[in-house]
C-alpha cells in the first residue's frame, strides 16, 4: 500500500505543468526533485534561456547612464557583443574604436551637445578650463561605475519580471534572477580582468578621424604610461571643447624634442579667419617659424595694408614671398613688421634651417577666374620659369646649403630640382605634393603645394561647397631633413569640419614619398591653349 501511495504522489508530481503546473508548496522536495529526468532537463534549459533573455533585455534598456565630461553632456552604454572594445563617438568628427577588452560587453561613449553656458564660461576663463580638464579623466570613471551598477539592476529586474510573467512560480524566478545576476556581472567582470590601457596604441578610425592619429597625439608614449594617457585625454576634452564653439580651436599635438617645427601658409586673401588658424596652431604647435608663399591680400592696394599687421602678433619669425595678387606695397608692409623677413631672390636663416625664395614676377589682382589667371599659356610659363631659374642659381650660389625653397607659382619649380630638397608653393588653392623629375646623381626634390589658407577669401564661396583652409605643419629633424607633416583642413565658411592628416617620411634623405610630376618647360613656341600644372598625387 505505501508503494502504490509512492508511485501516486511521484505520477501527480509528473503530471504537474513545468511552466504553469501546481504551485502548491512541497516542503521536503525542491522544484527539480518533483520531475523526471528529462523534465529537469527541461526545467533547466527554460530558466536558463529566460534569464539570458532576461538579462539581455534589461542591458539594452537600462545598460546606460548619462554623465557629464567637462563641458560634454555624454552618453555611456553598454551593449551584448561577441568581441567585447569600446566605441568613442566625437560627432562631428567621427569615431574612435579601441579593443580595450575582451567578453561579450560593448561599451559606447557618445558626446553629445555642449552646455552653451557652461562651454562660454571654460573659455573665456582659462582656469575653469583647466579645472574642467583635470576632472574629465574622473568623470569617466565615475560615469563607468554607474553605469556597471545600472546594467546589473536593470538585468536582475527585467529577468524577475519576465520570469514571474512565463513560470509564476516564485522558485524558478528566483533562479532566474539569480543567474541572470551571476551571468551579468560575470560579463562585466571578464570586460574588467581583461581590460587594455595599451588598446589606443592601435586605435582604428572612422568618420573625418579616418587619417588623423595626431588627435591622441604619440600614441605609442600613451601606451607606456598611462598616467600620460589620462593627461592627454584631460587636454583632449579642453581642445574639442574649444573645437564645438570656434574654428579656430585644434586637437594638441606634441613633436619630439629636438624637431624645428615650420607652419606653411599660402595665399590668405584678405581672411581674417585665416590668422585666428595661424595664431591657434602657432600656439598650440609649438611652431618655430611660419612661412608664407604669398596672395595674403586680393587687390594688393593701400587700404589692405592693414591687414598684415597679425603677422606681429604672432611674436614668431615669419618668412613671406609675394604672390600675383600682391603688389610691391604689400611686400613692404609684410617688411615693417617686426617678426618678419621678405625674401625676393634671396636667402635667410631662421630656426637653423637655410630659405631662399623669389616673388612672382606677375601682378595680376584683377583676375576674375581661376587662381592661374587666363591660364598658363607659354608666355606665362616663360615668366615663372625665369624666375624658378633666377631662384635655383641663387640657391647654387649660396654659402650655406638650402634646406627650402619658396615660390609662389609651382610652375616655377621645375629649375629648382636637384638643387635643394624640398620647394614649397602656393597660388593653385588645392594641396598636393609631387617629386621635381630628378637627373641622375641629384639630390631628390619634393615640391609641397598647400591650399588656401584664407579658403580662397570671397572666391571661396563662387563654388557649390566653401572652398577649406588648409595648412601643413612640417617637422625637421636635427639635420633639418623633412621628418613629417600634418596636413590641417578646416571647412570652408559655414563648416566646423577639422581633419587632420599625419604623414610620416620614412627614409628624410630621400624626402616625402610622392610620384615624379613633370612641369612646365620655357622656350617653346607660343601655345594657344594652356600648359598643364603638376598633379595632385594620391
């Protein structure tokens, strides 16, 4: 009788439901006892999904907080993911994508709008800056914390919830529960044991980031000490702080020591824009000298005289040559500042590095079309090539090698290779870098044309799209050979857009790597159309 008694309680236990069966207390018998073996089974794989279910969907619901990081008001979310790293969004920029740690936890760090006040305040205060600055690494931390206990909570409720809704058995909840709190943190643990500080040593780039590493500045010193990581990040949220508010404002870069750092700038017209980039790169830089290859005005007349007086605030030597759209007052007003040097073929040593540059032998402000004026027909190409060969002889003669050349027209370039080994020009309002066809047993030769740095003044706004500033920051090693370049890009009238590209040259003797451009020959017959200028190199 007691075994028939047994096998009637152990066949209504059977019978009970595993999701909605009898929910009547049984003291001496747990939830899994009461079922066979293939129902345990069961029993388990339902609670077990139920609480990964569970816990993904409370992640994606409440897995975020929202912290404040200087002046940023930023987002930080945590998402499920197979290989774990970090997303950094800095719109308009782009994004910063590190593998900082393994599991199956991704976390995203959104920048989101200024506080207006908050921002005008850290600006026009340079001490809130840097209180902001110093906090910013705190407020990070301080925001991930959160966020861990956030994403725990949110986790265990979403799987209560869901578990009392499916089983409304109070047991198999509390299993649930349970597990979707040892899987959660079990995540967020793994995404902490694995971390990797040295992850920005290889960070991949998306957005106007793409080509610009300078943003972290050397990222390889970040990755030995991360003390100076945190330092860098500090002076980060200060630089794009000022970033969102001025055009003027540019991520911080900091060259090795040693390296004399040359600004080129070419053809301004008339842009004040065009200084407050200078005076900002120039400070933030560290730049030693700042050339220019000329047009810094439009019409070259009296009135706009004035408008060189920014070269003296810059307290830096500046080197300038004369443009098309300059006239002999232009020059002389650029010479009564007391920073700066007018070279008209002629030589100067500044910074140790050895310039010899020549003005354009055309005055042609009254031009209504492109940069090149009519075009570049076979008498034009005779003017600028007889002043490439006044230059090239002057630079020969020199009694100190020359490390740079300047024209304005790089149509002028073509005498001066082999006899230096680098030439920087302007006029044309589009970046490119070329290599000067070299004879055999010369010196290569590189020729840099930078853009506009005015964005072409009015003419910018002719086109379809604003026409960018552009500026290159050049760096010298100690033997004054062309070691890298940053090609700055801001966008033109009406854009905040700032790219920064870093170009690194592997071999200096050899200069920028660069395909071999031909240029312009003089003593030709007359041609009716006009002459190709050098190409734009990939």
């Amino acid at each position: 009788m007691d075994g028939q008694r047994d096998e009637q309680h152990d066949d209504a236990s059977d019978r009970d439901d595993p999701v909605t069966g009898d929910d009547r207390p049984r003291p001496t018998r747990s939830w899994l006892s009461t079922a066979g073996p293939l129902r345990r089974i069961g029993l388990v794989v339902a609670v077990l999904a139920v609480a990964l279910a569970g816990a993904v969907l409370g992640v994606l619901a409440g897995g975020q907080v929202d912290t404040d990081i200087g002046p940023f008001r930023a987002n930080l979310s945590i998402t499920p993911a197979r290989d774990g790293g970090t997303t950094v969004d800095i719109p308009p920029l782009g994004a910063l994508l590190l593998d900082s740690h393994d599991g199956p936890t991704h976390l995203t760090v959104r920048l989101g709008a200024l506080d207006q006040g908050r921002t005008e305040a850290l600006i026009d205060d340079p001490a809130s800056i840097s209180r902001a600055s110093q906090s910013a690494v705190e407020d990070v931390r301080s925001g991930v914390l959160r966020l861990g206990l956030r994403t725990l909570g949110a986790s265990v409720l979403a799987t209560l919830i869901l578990a009392g809704l499916i089983f409304r058995n109070a047991r198999r909840t509390a299993w649930a529960g349970g597990l979707a709190l040892l899987v959660t943190a079990g995540s967020l643990g793994t995404a902490a044991a694995t971390l990797r500080p040295q992850a920005i040593e290889e960070p991949r780039y998306e957005g106007l980031l793409v080509n610009a590493p300078a943003i972290v500045g050397d990222a390889r010193r970040i990755a030995n000490d991360y003390t100076k990581y945190a330092e860098q990040l500090q002076r980060l949220v200060g630089n794009v702080s000022q970033l969102y508010t001025t055009v003027s404002a540019l991520p911080l870069l900091e060259p090795t020591p040693g390296t004399t750092r040359v600004l080129h700038v070419s053809d301004m017209h008339l842009n004040p824009t065009g200084w407050q980039l200078i005076r900002t790169v120039v400070e933030q830089f560290g730049i030693d000298v700042v050339i220019d290859t000329g047009d810094i005005t439009d019409w070259g007349s009296e009135p706009e005289a004035s408008f060189v007086a920014s070269i003296g605030l810059l307290k830096k030597p500046y080197v300038f040559i004369r443009g098309n759209h300059d006239s002999g007052r232009t020059a002389a007003a650029v010479a009564r500042q007391p920073n700066a040097i007018v070279l008209n073929n002629s030589t100067t040593t500044v910074a140790g590095l050895t310039i010899a540059g020549i003005g354009d032998p055309r005055f042609t402000p009254d031009k209504n079309t492109s940069p090149a004026g009519s075009g570049l027909t076979q008498q034009v190409a005779d003017q600028v090539i007889g002043v490439g060969n006044q230059l090239a002889a002057t630079v020969r003669n020199s009694p100190r090698p020359v490390n740079i050349a300047l024209v304005h027209d790089p149509a002028s370039a073509g005498p001066l290779a082999g006899a230096c080994p680098l030439v920087l020009a302007g006029h044309t309002h589009a970046r490119q870098v070329s290599r000067l066809p070299q004879a055999p047993g010369q010196q290569p030769t590189a020729l840099m044309v930078e853009g506009s740095t005015g964005g072409a003044g009015l003419r910018g706004l002719e086109g379809e799209k604003p026409t960018p500033l552009t500026m290159t920051v050049l760096y010298f090693d100690q033997q004054k050979m062309l070691q890298a370049y940053d090609d700055i890009t801001v966008g033109g009238t009406g854009q905040s857009q700032v790219n920064l590209e870093r170009h690194v040259v592997a071999d200096p003797a050899q200069g920028a790597p660069a395909s071999v451009t031909p240029t312009p020959t003089g003593g030709a017959p007359e041609s009716p159309g006009p002459l190709p200028s050098p190409t734009p190199t990939g």
